[in-house]
C-alpha cells in the first residue's frame, strides 16, 4: 500500500473551522509551511503576501525573532504554571498590570483565556455571576449587532448574528436578541452619520424597552464589525450606544478582538472615542498568532461585586487549565513592547493613508460598490449594479473565484460569501509591500471581471 501524502491525511482527518467539509475534501488543503515579515510560503513554494495578517491576528507579521527568543527562554525556564487556587507566573501578573495601563481606565482586572471566544464565554459567565450577585437575577436577556461576530462558542456564538454560526446549532437561544448592523453602505436612511447614530441608539432603547428594562444584562459590540464585513460605523457611533447603555442600566461590552493591538491606529478602537467599557474582549494581536491567549477585562466594580459575591470562601467556579499560560504571556509581552517600542503602532498609523487611498482608488473598479476602512482594517464591497448597489448572484460563487485568482496572483485576503473583501495588513508593512498589494489586488479584480 502506497504511504498516504500530508493531503491525504488532511482529508482522512483533519476537521478544518469554518470550512465545507465536502468543498475541502475535494480541493484539499493550501499547505503553508513559513513566513516571513508580510509574506507566507506554501508546500508548492509560492511566496503569497499576506494582506489579512493570518486570520486578522499576525499584526507583528511573521519570524520575529523576539517573539521566538522570550517563548525560548519561557518555556525553558517554566513551561507551565497554573492560575488555579492562587498560584500564578511572573508573565501572566505583568501582562495582566501592562494592559491595564493600556486598556481605558475603567478596566482594572484581566482574565486570560486561550482565544476570542473564550473571552466573550467567560464575559458571559461572569456577567450571570454578577447580576446574581448585586441581587438582579432576572437580568438575563443580552443584545448584539446583526452582522456581529463574538466566536463560536456554544453559547457566544448565539451573540454572533451570523448565520453560518447559528442554523443547525439550536441558536440563538430565547435570551439572545439584535438590533441593526450601523451599515453607512446600505443604511437605508442613507449615509448621513448622525441619522444612522440616532437610529441605533433608538433601536437600542426599543429592544431594551421591549424585552423589560430589568431583564436586559448587556450589549455586546465590536468598534468595527471585522467576520460580519468589515462594517466602520460612523465616528461618534461607539461613545452614543456606550451612553445609552449607562443611561439604560446595561452593561455595556466591547469586543476588541480585532480591532484591539494598533489594527484600527491606536492601541485599542475605543480610545479614539474615550469610551468607558464595562469589560472588554481581546484575543489575535494580543499574542499576534505566535500562541493562542485571549483576555477578557473587567471594571473593578463588576470584580468586586462578584468578590462579594462568592463571599470569603467559595471559589469563583470558571477556569480552565490554559488560562494565563506563561509561553503565551511571556509572548504578549513581547509582542506590546514590539507594538510599542519597537514601532509597530507607528508604523500603521503612518501606513495608514497610502492603505486607505489604495482601496479608495480602487472604487474606479467596475467591480467595486465601496471602499472602507480605518487604521489598517479595511474592506471593498463588489456589487453587480453600483447605482443600486445590487448583489452578485449567490450562485456565482463569485467569492470563491476571487479567493483563487488571488492565490494564483499571489496574496491572500478574505473574501466573504458576500462578495466583501476584508483586509488587515501586518502593522510591519512597508511602503513598497501596499503598492505590491493593490497591484495584485487589481489584477485579481481583473481577472474575474
Ligand atoms: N470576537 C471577535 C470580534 C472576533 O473577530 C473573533 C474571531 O475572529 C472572536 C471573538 C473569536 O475569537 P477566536 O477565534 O480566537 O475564538
């Protein structure tokens, strides 16, 4: 009998996320085997730029060779340290103080997880444990964005207003509720910022009112909605839902998992508009990919409440094994002073133009409705019709064939079912890899026009 190939194996056993299991076993996997600064190699050598950092997550870009050094000298010195019944590692306690410095001011306490949704489970749990605690158990009931992306856990992904996540998983469950995605592109009231503001905030008012002011726990957001398409609400949107919902007495959460760690030009998306979450998710540039860790912060009041809470025995009963991993902590700390000190930030904010007028420039495309993006998060919408914006006809499978003409040009993006093309350059992107990157991406559009 013939050895089986590594493609074969994959087929054999390998369950891909978020993949057509029957599509894959056909195709087969793109092997990647190395990277490097912007650029990825596969198993049949083709160098591929990478304008989607991995999975919106290598912000550092690839082989950073401090990253490697402090994982090294982490795991030789001390692999593993549990967080349980109050051990912990040096790692972990000051990524835990670094990014409370960072983070506004209202989070003042960092739990790790290994990921995103994690993050978003854990905030879940602990909001239940809260509101018991404070005496408002009947605070239940949570709202999100249509469009919204908060993972895939079994009961986040009923927060994630995607279809995909939800048909054939008995979600969203009766306390998961949405209000409108805030879509400038295809805002029915039109573009104006303010309407489309205004619109959100009385959504929220009305789903609140609706479902009884004291049953509503909180409202989960991201600043840009990143899997749901690359949705930049207007500037403004973030700090009115955050006053509405201290004005309504909910909670309100923010999901950075994305655009957390420079993706949008300062550290995290809220800063630009001074908001005071009550916890927020964070996850991907955290460690930047070179290990998986997530962290959900949370305000000292909500901390204290469920310190209170569990009284001065009773453990708090949420963990897992991997939670504050020392290899990954040791990573993170690494990865912020490479954001901070080693120019990372700067160089996406100073990036930033030539990204943003690349994909502008792009909207003389005959493919292409709209153009969007903030800091190096970006994403180009194509359409069949640009007077009314019409969709291309599902079963084009458009999408799929602008996947392939990109690999088969040589970079790789995401392009979601709907014809939107999501980007998120590596914040190390020089001048020269953005003009190498809208050559390939107009010769892609090109191509399958
Ligand atoms: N929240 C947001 C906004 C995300 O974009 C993601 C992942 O893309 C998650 C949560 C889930 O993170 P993970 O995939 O690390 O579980």
């Amino acid at each position: 009998m013939t050895k089986p190939t590594l493609l074969d194996l994959d087929r054999q056993h390998l369950i891909h996320p978020v993949t057509n299991f029957r599509a894959h076993e056909k195709r087969g996997a793109t092997i990647l085997e190395s990277g490097s600064g912007a650029f990825l190699r596969d198993a049949s050598g083709r160098e591929l730029l990478d304008a989607f950092s991995g999975l919106w997550c290598v912000n550092t870009g690839y082989g950073q060779e401090s990253i490697v050094q402090a994982a090294t000298e982490q795991m030789r010195r001390l692999p593993y340290a549990t967080g349980y019944f109050s051990y912990g590692s040096e790692p972990a306690i000051r990524l835990a103080a670094r990014l409370v410095e960072l983070a506004p001011p209202s989070l003042s306490h960092v739990y790790f997880t290994q990921g995103g949704s994690d993050a978003v489970d854990a905030a879940i749990r602990y909001i239940a444990y809260y509101y018991n605690a404070i005496g408002q158990p009947g605070r239940t009931q949570f709202i999100s964005l249509q469009r919204g992306y908060h993972g895939s856990s079994s009961v986040g992904a009923g927060l994630t207003a995607l279809p995909l996540f939800q048909r054939h998983f008995n979600l969203p469950l009766p306390s998961q509720h949405y209000i409108s995605s805030p879509y400038p592109y295809r805002n029915p009231l039109g573009a104006d910022p303010q309407a489309l503001i205004a619109a959100s905030v009385a959504e929220l008012r009305a789903k609140v009112a609706q479902l009884g002011a004291d049953t509503v726990a909180a409202f989960f957001c991201e600043p840009i909605q990143g899997s749901g398409g690359v949705i930049v609400p207007p500037k403004g949107w973030l700090k009115a839902m955050a006053d509405a919902c201290r004005e309504l007495g909910i909670l309100f959460v923010l999901d950075e998992v994305i655009t957390g760690f420079g993706r949008t030009g300062p550290m995290f998306a809220c800063e630009a508009e001074g908001v005071a979450p009550d916890m927020m998710t964070l996850a991907k540039g955290l460690t930047a990919g070179y290990a998986p860790m997530g962290a959900l912060m949370m305000s000292d009041a909500i901390y204290q409440a469920i310190a209170e809470g569990a009284g001065p025995e009773l453990a708090v009963g949420h963990g897992q094994t991997y939670s504050a991993h020392p290899v990954s902590a040791a990573i993170g700390l690494e990865v912020l002073r490479l954001y901070q000190e080693g120019g990372l930030l700067a160089n996406g904010v100073a990036r930033a133009p030539q990204f943003e007028r690349g994909l502008r420039d792009l909207l003389a495309h005959p493919l292409v409705g709209d153009a969007r993006s903030r800091g190096l998060l970006g994403a180009l919408e194509l359409v069949a019709d640009k007077e009314d914006k019409r969709q291309f006809d599902p079963a084009l499978r458009l999408h799929e064939r602008i996947a392939q003409a990109a690999y088969e040009n040589n970079v790789v993006f995401r392009a979601f079912g709907d014809n939107i093309l999501g980007f998120a350059p590596a914040l190390c992107y020089t001048e020269d890899e953005f003009s190498l990157l809208f050559t390939r991406l107009k010769a892609t559009l090109d191509q399958v026009l």
